[in-house]
C-alpha cells in the first residue's frame, strides 16, 4: 500500500511541472483579492528553475520514475492544471496570510511540517523567503519517499547546495502515519512543541484511515501549543444523486487498488472540518472553502481573464463539478 500512496506523489509533481509549463504558475501579481501580493511573487520567484531542476536530477537518478512522470505530462488537461494551479495557490496563501496575521509579531520565528510531502519543494521556498525565521522545516514521509528525494537533491549541484545550505533548518523524516507514536516522538525530538508550529496534509488525510488520522490530529493539538493546520483533500459529495466520491472510490480501486476510507465520511464542507473537533477544544476557528469557490471569490478577474488564455477550457461545468469536490481547509489552536 505504501508504494501505491507514493504513486500519488508522481501524479501530484507531474501535474505541478504541467502547470508550470503551460504558465499557470506560478500566478502574475495582482492574481488574488487582498494583501498577500507581495509576498506570493516572493515565494514563487524561483518555483520554475526549482522544479525544472528537481526534474532533470530525477532524470538522473532513477529513469523508471522520471518515465512515469514524463508520461503523465504528455496528456495536460486544461481543468487537470486549473486544479493543480487553485490547490498550490489555495495551500500557500492560507499559510502566508497566517504568518502575516496569526503569528504573535512580525519577527516571529516558527516551524512547519510537511506530512506526506513526496517530491513537494516548498521547504526551499519557505526557507528561502522567511530565512531564520523559520526555526526548523520538516519532511516526513515513507522511508522509500524520503530516500529517493535526498538522492534526488543530493544528485543536482543546485538543490544540494540549497541542502547545505538549510542544513540546521531543514530536516527529512522517515515515517508511517499510520504510527501515531513514532510520528510523535520524532516530532518532539526534532522540534520545540512551545513556539507556532504549521501543519500541511496536503492529499494526505484522505488515504488514512478514520481512526489513524482522528488520533494523528488529536495528538498533534493536544501536543503543540501554538498550531496552524492547512489541509487539502477531496470531499466525496453529500447530496444522495452526487456520485463524485462513489465514482472516485471505484475507478482508484479498479485502476490501482487505492482506497480513500474516509472519502465519504467526511463528503462536505459542513462535516470535513469535524475531523478537527476534537475534546480539548483547542481550535480557535475553522475557515474552508471549495476550490471553485476559490477560484470565482478570491481569483481576481484579471487572473481568471490570465488563465482562460493559457488554454482552451470549454468544459466549464466539468471543472466547476471537480472543483467544488476538493476543500481548503486551514483551523488555528493555541493552549
């Protein structure tokens, strides 16, 4: 099961570099509504040669993956890439706008969690923009995940030297989720559980099962006093004639004998954010959104003139249906 979740990854970084591609990322400024500009072009100021070159190393290092990869971009469908575009856009502005308004000061230092973080590059990206700012980065994820990814860094002379680097900040983790107290105990050994800590599960939580992630958050909140939790998921549907999850659920069993336990669980906005609902009463709010409702309320008109440019999208129903199928989700805690 390990290595079917990972196939995921590839699917996930596939469609990042197609977006990158085809230019829908990284966003042009002025792309979202409020403040966060700035701070967004910084971020992504580097995330084309970043990925390219996190590409070609791959390419170097284990020709069987970078063949999966390069076939799944050969087939980049227009509402494949807005989805790939809203979800990067959707993770990285919830946890801008909390650095921005939710941390005590504008000095403040403060730790991120990558959970489930594949090939995913932000921590160069985060390390980059906030500089010391960010006290330690960390990528936890199965043993073969994080094996192939430090080879991968490792074998470009960029990304090591970007390594060397981050060296006292950034810290790749081998680990299950599913094992609740390994995670924690390596969690706590590596970082300090008083200052503001960021969570991303980003596609994650859905491959885990009720149990295993309700007692993942449970322990994470009750551990870490100051908690900032971003997630994005698929939501499987409520309404009885919505078929979305019970099609999703069928044809990823059928096709590469995945399951998503908790797709129809936790099928909506209104009982998704259940899942952080937990006994201590820790969180403080709970804000989530849809991604369509992402798009059409916090896109700006510009941006959305910007993106109907890059490629032709007839199939407008179809993305409005996918979209409205995946959630933003991001609650803040403090003990």
């Amino acid at each position: 099961m390990e290595r079917i979740i990972q196939q995921t990854d590839y699917d996930a970084f596939a469609s990042k570099l197609c977006a990158i591609n085809f230019k829908y990322l990284p966003p042009v400024p002025g792309a979202l509504t409020g403040t966060l500009d700035d701070e967004l072009q910084s971020l992504y100021r580097n995330m084309n040669p970043l990925h390219v070159e996190y590409f070609q190393a791959l390419k170097e290092e284990n020709r069987n993956v970078f063949g999966k990869i390069n076939k799944m971009m050969r087939n980049p469908f227009p509402v494949m890439n807005y989805g790939t575009y809203l979800r990067t856009l959707a993770i990285d502005s919830s946890i801008i706008n909390h650095i921005d308004k939710g941390l005590p000061s504008q000095e403040s230092t403060f730790q991120i969690v990558n959970f489930g973080s594949g090939s995913d590059l932000r921590f160069i990206q985060y390390l980059e923009n906030f500089g010391r700012r960010v006290s330690k980065f960390i990528d936890l994820d199965f043993k073969d995940a994080i094996n192939l990814k430090r080879k991968v860094l490792n074998k470009s002379k960029v990304l090591d030297q970007s390594l060397q680097k981050f060296n006292n900040q950034f810290i790749m983790l081998e680990g299950d989720l599913k094992d609740i107290a390994g995670t924690m105990e390596q969690l706590q050994q590596n970082l300090d559980l008083a200052i503001p800590t960021i969570f991303i599960t980003e596609c994650v939580l859905c491959y885990m099962k009720q149990t295993d992630s309700q007692a993942l958050i449970s322990q994470i909140m009750n551990n870490f006093k100051n908690g900032f939790w971003v997630s994005y998921d698929p939501i499987g549907g409520s309404d009885p004639n919505d078929k979305f999850g019970t099609i999703m659920k069928r044809n990823l069993l059928e096709s590469r004998n995945l399951d998503m336990p908790t797709l129809l669980i936790y099928n909506s906005k209104l009982n998704y954010p259940d899942r952080w609902q937990i006994d201590n009463q820790n969180a403080i709010a709970i804000n989530i959104r849809d991604m369509w409702d992402f798009l059409s309320q916090l896109i700006t008109d510009k941006e959305q003139k910007r993106l109907r440019s890059v490629q032709f999208l007839d199939e407008i129903e179809e993305l409005k249906i996918m979209q409205s199928h995946y959630v933003i989700l991001n609650t803040a805690w403090n003990i």
